[in-house]
C-alpha cells in the first residue's frame, strides 16, 4: 500500500484524489488516509502531491515510519467502505495526526 504522511498534516491539497482510479483515499479532518487494502498500489498519487506527502510503504522516511500503522489504523472502524467519495469528510483523525502540532502557513 502507499502511506500518507506528516506533510499532509493541515495541508490537504487533495490532488491525489483526483489520480486514485479506485477512489482509496479518504479524507479526515487534518489529513487525507489511503486505505491499505483499497489501494491497487497504481502509484498515481504519489508524484501529484504538491508537498510530496505520499510513500509506497516501503519507502517512509523513518522519521514518518508510524504513519504506515496511522493510515492502516484510521481505517479499524470504518473496515472497507469501498470507496471514499460516498463518505466525504470524516470528522476526526487518527490519534497521530491528533497529536501534531497545528501547521500555519
Ligand atoms: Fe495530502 Fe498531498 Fe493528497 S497534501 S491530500 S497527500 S495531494
Ligand atoms: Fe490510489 Fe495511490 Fe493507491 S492512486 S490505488 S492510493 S497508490
């Protein structure tokens, strides 16, 4: 699966939503999730985002390491909802990105 990571935080510019042929990145309120099952690893998103928050699995910097179990975990409750545009905003985060401090520009 690809990993969203801490450039996201408060960014959310969503150009990666728009290259995902299955509609696997869901957005929370600081930061975009992409679903580890969902994703087709296509690899679309990754070069679109303008802050370069997007990692194939194997490839988060360590120092972002823990967003591979974030966006895995964000997901515990929700199980595989098929498709990201139904739900729209989900109005909380995984307790990570909770946990950052608040990014002004
Ligand atoms: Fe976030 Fe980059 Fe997508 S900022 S919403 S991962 S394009
Ligand atoms: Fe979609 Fe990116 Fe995976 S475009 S299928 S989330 S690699």
């Amino acid at each position: 699966t690809y990993v969203i990571a801490q450039p996201c935080v408060d960014v959310k510019d969503k150009a990666c939503i728009e290259e995902c042929p299955v509609d696997c990145i869901y957005e929370g309120r600081r930061s975009l999730y992409i679903h580890p099952e969902e994703c087709v690893d296509c690899g679309a998103c990754e070069p679109v985002c303008p802050v370069e928050a997007i990692f194939y699995e194997d490839d988060v910097p360590g120092e972002w390491r823990d967003y591979h179990r974030a966006n895995v975990e964000f997901f515990d409750d929700l199980g595989s909802p098929g498709g990201a545009s139904g739900l729209g905003l989900i109005e909380r985060d995984h307790p990570l990105i909770d946990g950052q401090p608040v990014r002004t520009a």
